[in-house]
C-alpha cells in the first residue's frame, strides 16, 4: 500500500502546483468596471465609433483605431479626414511609442494605396508626419522618417520646396539638436534627385558642407553617406569640384566611422571619377587604408574586404604591374586572416584571440569568398590556376561554415568566369558536395544542373567532349551527398537536391544513371516518410526512365513501378503509383502511357481504400485525355466501364460524390483523334514529338546492337584471315600462284557479308545526325536546363512515327537493292578471272 500512498501525495502536489499556476490568470481577469469601460455601444457606425474610441477610451483601443486608419480612408475618405484624423493629431502629442510606430505605418499605407489625392494627402497628412519626424525616441523618429522620405518621392516640386526645403535650413543648425540635424542629412540626400542641379548647388551644396563639418562624428558619418545620392543629382563636374574634396577631409576623420562612410562612398562613386581623379586622388587613399587597416585601424578591415573586388576592377586600367600584385597579395592575406601565425611565432607567443576578433576575421574571409569571382576577372581567367588556385582550394577547405556558404553559392559564378578551364575546380565541387555542412550542400544544389554542364561540355564556347568521365570522385559524391541529407532532418534540401538530379541524364551514361540512382529514386518513394521528397524523387525517377536507352532496363523499371507500387500492399505506395502516372503523362507521350500504365490505374478503381479511390477520381480526367480514337477505343471502353462500376457498387459518400463530380467533367472532355485538330494542335504536336524521342531511342539501341555485332564480327573474321594467311605462307610458291585468285576473293567476300550493316547503319545514321548528344541526351524537361534541339528533330524526322518507319523501311529496301547489285557485279568479276585462268 506505502506506493500507492506515495503515488496518491505526488498528485496532490501536482494538483497543489497546477492551482498555484492559475492563481495569477485569474487576478489578471478584467473587473467589472473595467469591462463597462472597454464595452462600446453596438449602434455607432464606423466613424463614430472611432471617434469615441479615440477620445475615452484606453491607449490599446486608440492604437487599434490607428491601425484601422486605412481601411476607413478606403470606406469613407471624406467623414475620416474631417472627423477621425483631427483626433488622432490630438492623441499623437502624449502616445506612446506603439501608437506612434502604428500611426507612421498606417500614414505610409494609405499613400502607397492612393486612397486620396496627392494634394489631399500633403494637406492633410504632412504636417502630422513633419510634426513627429524628430520625435525623442529613435525608433520613432525613423519610422516617420521613412514615411516622410516615400511622401517626397510622390510630392511636386514647390510643395516640396515650402513645405520641406525651406524648414531644413534652420532645422540643419548647431544650434538645433542631434536627432534633428541626423534627420536633415538623410532628407537632403534624397531631396538632391528632386531639383536642377543649379538650385541644389546654391540651396542644398551649403547646408552639406555644414553638415559635413559638424561637431558630432554621427552627423559627420550620416552626411558622409548621403555624398552619393547628391553626386548623382549634382553630375560629374560638381562631384569631381565639391564632392571629391569633401571625401577626401572625411577619408582623413579621426572618427572611426566616419572613415568608413568616406571609404564605402568613394567605392561606390569610383565610375563617376575619370583616370587622372582615381590615380591622382582616389588611389593614394585606397593606398593607405590598406596599410592602416592590419595596423592601425582594423575597424574598416571588413568593410575593405567586401569592397575589394569592386574596387580592383575599378581601378585595373591605372594599376602598374608592381600595383597590380601588391592588390592581389593582399586580397591572398585576407583569405588566410586568423588562420596561420605570423611572424613564425610560436602557440605560445601568439596573443589569445578574442571573440570580436574571430568574428571580424571569419567576416573578413567570407566576404573574400564573396569577392572571388571578382578576383578571376581580376588576374584574368587564364592565368586563375598560377594565381588564385592555391586561394581557391583555402576557400573552398575553410574550417567555418559560412566561408565555405559562400564559396557554394558563388561556385557557378566561377565556373561561368573558367568557361573553358572550368574542370580545374572539379575537385572543390567533390569537396562541397561531401561537405558536412548541410547549408552548404543547399547552397551548391541551387546552380548544381548549370555547374555539371559546364563540367561536361568544358564551357559554353567549347566544343569538347564530356569529360566528366574522368571525374572518378562524382558520382560517389553525388550519392553521398543525396544520403546526408535523406539522414537529416531538412527534407527540404533532400527534396531540392532529388529535383537537381533530374539534369543528371544530361551528364552520365544512361547505365552510371541506372546502376546509381534510379533504383535509389525507387526506394526513397517506397521508404521515405516525407510526401514533397516521395514527389521529387517519383519525378525524377520518370525523367531517368525517359532517357534510359536500354529497353530491358525501361521494362523492368516500369514492372517493378507496376508490381511495387501499384499493386503494393501499402496504401500510401498505391497513392505514389498515381503521382508518378502523373509525371509519366507529363513526360511521355500518350500512347507509352496507354500501353503500360493505362490499365494498371484502373485496376485502382477496385482498391479497398477509399483515399486512393478518391485520388483515381481526380485523375481520370487526365487519364481520359491520354486516349485517341479509334486506336485506343478498346481503352475508353474500359474506362466507361470502370466508371460505371464506381457509380453503381460506390459506398463512401466522399468517393462517390467526387465520382459524380468526375463524371460529369468527362461528359464535357472530348477525345483527340489520330488525326490533327486545330483544337489539339499544340497539344498533338508535343504528344508527337515524344512519341519520336522515344522511337528515336529504340532504334538507337538498335543501332547500337547492330554496330557491337559487326564489331564482333569483323574481329572473328579478321582472326581466320591471319590464322589462314600463316598457315598458307608455309605452302610453296607453286600452290600459292594457283590459289592466287581465291585468295584474292576472299576479303572481298568478307567485305560483301559487312556491307548491308555497314550501310543500314550509315542510311540509320545520316537520319538520326546528331541525336546521340542532342535530341536524345537533352529532351526538353521543366526541371533543368536544356539546349534547343527541335530542329535536328525535324530535319531528321519531319513526319510522324509510322512515317518515319516507313521511310526507315524505304532505306532498308534501297540498301539491300545496293547490296544486291554488288553481290551480282563481284560474281561476274570472279567469273571473269576464272574464265580468263583456266
């Protein structure tokens, strides 16, 4: 009894805690007086209602009034600009700080929506949205700054002139206070794209310089950015005389962050400076924050780093030789900051690494790897293996995350800049693909159809063939990677990467693709639990089955989809069977559907569970459209069939009202034809030109066969011929002279018995020119990036299959006529020579 006494007190105490809990809820239960006091009267309209609200009631029912401000600006413009928006100027002066940011939102909401004039909206709202812009708290001040600065966009010069132009002259004083004189500097950079260039120079010009020069580094800094903005009001020749200078006092502040602001603009304003301004000015300054940044002044160490790329470009037309390198040793060092010790210092020596520290440094680095592409313009493509490989491979290798991130989502970018020296970087894209970072892998995947092209074709201007072939390490990385992240719990980079492997036909054999990835498609379908991923893969799976050249190899995917899937003992398997018929009918032609998978979804009809019932119903009609007439008419009856027995043996009602429903949108549907319609000529067209990819297949499989059986052959005929020739070479001179015109028969004979294939195969071949990298390997698929190869289609066959087959049966019959007329010339030869040596 003493445990059940025991467990007896523990749910007491359990009880005693959870009464303890409520206790608070229900002290925080409005009394009620509070109630009555919160309770408006149900009568009032819209506007009255909010006037009430705003003028009694308590701080959080006025912020919903606010908030709601749109939406009566919508209903009733007029009753809120005369009613409401006078409240609510009233209640702004003593609001809090979430009625402010609420009223700011709400001022910029119903400009954007154009609820009133423009000149309505600068009556009404801009003096409210002025009257707070230097309210005491910052975030405030900002929020209706960021009002105030969209208002002007749409304000017309003159109002813009009294209404804001003429105040910031006094506003912009010493004598006024911080947050003011801030707010004027990101006002005037964006009234300078409003006005000419003459009345920015003479009215705005000396409020900048004054700001450039105050007292505080905030208001320094804050003008310093604005430069360019004004710049690109003012025009190069104002720039070079007013900006330029300002610039250069501020690149030499003893504030820190006004630097920086200094820095930042001169790199963006580089394409307004002409040469003798970016080496006479500009250079010497980049110069020595270099030279400052390791020393003196780290603090704009990430700043520079970002910028690098942008700048040595900027500046490559003015650089000597000797500048050139010293940029390029220098980016080198900030690949490599906080990785290696300097000075060859030893771990003892080396001063303790702060966390500030190890943060700017893994910065520095990653915005290094964000400036990499930049770089390989910078030393040229071609000479990217002597300079930048060593950087690239450190890049790549990166002990942090983020630097290696970066490296992923940049790596197309490279590789576009190789173009024809692209496959020096193959080993990274092995080392990201194995990378232990999921982020990473996600990264890569992104450009992964675009970066394996580029792999294979050796660039967009090169002509060589695939040479992905000498890549051992790619596809065990390809399948590792596909396992790390069917082991983690991001499905979705496991459903991205499955739908990037779909490009995968373009770049491997058809038999690496079978052997490593298919049957893996198969078992993430019937294993995962995760139905995006199932999705993903069952797509993928069709799109290898599509391009797979090997008819056994087809036949056994389809049977194993038929048997595994369709008729699985796994309701949620029989499910994925019609997601992937469904793929099937967007890849296939309609008649491969018809032939192997029509029937095996109707069977589905008889299925015990009534979700895939259900789901069968949906899809009918995409079943019924794969039907031509009068080919498939044997199928549209079974089709009717299978309806008829839904409706009449049915017993759930959801199945049975969707059936309803299906029947009624099949009755609408009407058949194609075999014959072209203009209501399904487009539809009809890719219908035929995937019946012809997929003819096209076969008889390249057939060719294939045919070309190894000659080979075969050849080779074993080749054999007898020597092993005859040295048995013959034993003989004497005499018998050799007599058996001369036999011996000389004979390869010509061996030659007779290669001539129908070798012709079949060249009449084959002249047809399907090109189609072994073109039609074949690159079929137009939503999921990658394909190559236009639709007129090597119709230049090979311009007419449907059974046309095409039957001028297939034409060239037959012209070679064998050829070979016919061959046959009967060499025998009136040999009959001739023995006439001739009796």
């Amino acid at each position: 009894m003493e445990p059940a006494h025991g467990n007896l007190f523990g749910y007491i105490e359990d009880l005693q805690e959870l009464t303890i809990i409520e206790r608070p809820v229900r002290r925080s239960l409005k009394t009620p007086e509070e109630i009555e006091r919160l309770t408006v009267d149900e009568e009032l309209n819209d506007i009255e209602r909010a006037v009430y609200l705003l003028s009694s009631g308590q701080d959080i029912q006025g912020t919903s009034v606010v908030a709601n401000l749109p939406v009566l600006m919508r209903l009733n413009p007029a009753e809120t600009l005369r009613r409401v928006l006078p409240k609510i100027r009233e209640v702004l002066h003593v609001a809090g700080v979430e009625m402010q940011l609420t009223a700011a939102v709400s001022f910029l909401t119903i400009l954007q929506e154009e609820s009133v004039s423009i000149h309505t909206y600068s009556h009404s709202f801009l003096h409210i949205i002025l009257q707070n812009v230097e309210h005491r708290d910052s975030g405030v001040s900002n929020a209706w700054l960021e009002t105030l600065l969209a208002v002007i966009e749409t304000l017309p010069k003159e109002t813009i002139r009294h209404e804001i132009l003429n105040p910031l002259v006094s506003k912009a004083q010493l004598s006024q206070t911080l947050q003011s004189r801030l707010v004027s500097c990101k006002i005037l950079g964006k009234l300078a794209n409003k006005f000419e260039a003459h009345i920015i120079k003479r009215e705005i010009l000396p409020l900048v310089k004054s700001l450039c020069q105050d007292v505080e580094y905030e208001v320094r800094s804050c003008m310093c950015r604005q430069l360019e903005h004004i710049a690109q009001g003012i025009g190069t020749e104002l720039t070079k005389n007013v900006v330029l200078p300002e610039l250069v006092e501020l690149a030499r502040d003893e504030g820190s962050s006004v630097r920086l602001a200094a820095f930042e603009t001169l790199v963006n304003l580089l394409e307004m400076f002409d040469a003798d301004d970016r080496s006479q000015t500009v250079l010497p300054l980049v110069k020595s924050f270099c030279e400052k940044s390791f020393k003196a002044d780290e603090s704009i160490l990430v700043s520079l780093s970002f910028h690098l790329g942008k700048l040595c470009n900027g500046l490559y037309g003015i650089f000597t030789p000797e500048q050139h390198l010293r940029f390029l040793e220098f980016y080198k060092k900030l690949c490599t900051l906080g990785l290696q010790q300097e000075n060859g210092h030893n771990d003892n020596q080396i001063q303790f690494q702060t966390l500030e520290q190890e943060k700017k440094y893994i910065s520095v680095r990653k915005n290094c790897a964000y400036n990499f592409p930049a770089m390989i313009v910078f030393v040229d493509p071609k000479n990217f293996h002597l300079e930048l490989y060593s950087t690239f491979f450190c890049l790549c290798h990166d002990p942090e995350v983020p630097v290696r991130y970066t490296m992923a989502v940049g790596f197309y970018e490279v590789a576009k800049i190789l173009n024809s020296g692209v496959y020096a970087i193959h080993k990274e894209l092995v080392t990201l693909l194995q990378d232990e970072s999921l982020e990473v892998l996600d990264a890569l995947i992104g450009h992964l159809p675009e970066i394996l092209e580029l792999m294979a074709t050796g660039g967009e201007n090169s002509g060589s063939e695939s040479k992905l072939l000498t890549v051992p390490d790619l596809i065990p990385a390809l399948t590792t990677a596909e396992q790390r992240a069917a082991t983690s719990l991001k499905w979705r980079t496991h459903e991205k990467l499955l739908q990037k492997y779909a490009c995968l036909p373009h770049i491997i054999s058809s038999d690496q693709i079978y052997y490593r990835f298919l049957h893996r498609m198969l078992t993430i379908i019937m294993t995962n639990n995760v139905l995006p991923v199932q999705k993903a893969a069952a797509r993928t799976l069709c799109v290898y089955l599509r391009y797979n050249r090997k008819q056994e190899q087809r036949h056994e995917v389809i049977q194993k989809l038929i048997e595994q899937l369709g008729q699985g003992k796994s309701y949620w398997n029989r499910l994925r069977f019609l997601d992937t018929c469904e793929f099937i009918m967007e890849l296939f032609s309609k008649s491969f559907f018809c032939k192997y998978f029509f029937l095996p979804v109707l069977e589905l009809t008889h299925d015990p569970v009534a979700n895939v019932r259900m789901k069968l119903c949906y899809l009918l009609p995409k079943v019924k459209s794969t039907l031509k007439v009068p080919t498939d008419k044997h199928l549209l009856q079974q089709l009717e069939l299978c309806i008829r027995k839904l409706l009449c043996q049915e017993k759930d009602k959801d199945v049975l009202t969707i059936v309803k429903r299906t029947v009624l949108e099949l009755d609408r549907m009407e058949i194609s034809v075999d014959a072209f319609q203009k209501r399904f000529y487009e539809n009809d067209l890719l219908d035929q030109e995937k019946e012809r990819e997929e003819h096209l297949l076969l008889e390249m499989e057939q060719l294939e066969k045919e070309k190894q059986q000659n080979e075969g052959r050849s080779a074993n005929i080749s054999d007898k011929m020597f092993e005859k020739k040295r048995k013959e070479g034993k003989k004497s001179k005499l018998v050799r002279s007599q058996s001369f015109s036999t011996q000389a028969l004979h390869p010509k004979y061996g030659n007779i018995d290669k001539c129908p294939n070798k012709s079949s195969a060249t009449g084959y071949s002249s047809s399907i020119s090109g189609v072994g990298k073109g039609s074949i390997l690159q079929f137009s698929d939503d999921s990658f990036r394909t190559r236009s190869t639709s007129n090597i289609g119709n230049a090979a066959f311009p007419s449907s299959s059974p046309l095409a087959t039957s001028s297939r049966n034409s060239v037959n019959s012209v070679d064998q006529k050829n070979n016919g007329n061959k046959d009967s010339q060499s025998r009136k030869m040999s009959l001739k020579n023995r006439k001739s040596n009796p």
